[in-house]
C-alpha cells in the first residue's frame, strides 16, 4: 500500500523470491513492459541492497519496456 492502490487490480502483481540469489533474469522475463519495484532483505552492510541494484540495471538493459527499482525503504528504516 506504500505506492497507493494500483489504477486496476490486475495491475499489480506482487511476486517473492526464495532468497537473495533466486532474483534472475529467466525468472523475470514475464515482466517484461512492466514497472518493477524490488524490496530487497536488509544485510548489515548493504550487500543486499547493492547486489539487487546490480541485477536491476542488467535486467532493463535485456528487457526493453521494462524499469525496475529498487527499494531502499528496508534499509532507511
């Protein structure tokens, strides 16, 4: 609900991972066209945070159409 509700409900997806690794870019390609908000689990040095980024650029750059951000709200607070 931190983004408000979406225009209509099948606009929103919300999907989990298994852990930190299991972010890949096979399991994101049904997301392609899509705005992508990521939530990365906290690490106490940010690795988390920083791997997600990472991922996050490399996957907008194989699928066109598609923007992906990453959150840092977990780490703020």
């Amino acid at each position: 609900m931190y983004f408000g509700l979406p225009k209509k409900p099948k606009d929103l997806i919300f999907l989990a991972v298994y852990n930190l690794s299991s972010l890949t870019l096979d399991r994101c390609k049904d997301l392609k066209g899509r705005n992508v908000f990521l939530f990365p689990d906290l690490s106490k040095d940010g690795s988390s945070f920083d791997s997600w980024s990472n991922k996050a650029k490399a996957f907008q750059n194989q699928l066109p159409g598609t923007y992906f951000e990453v959150s840092d709200l977990l780490e703020r607070l």
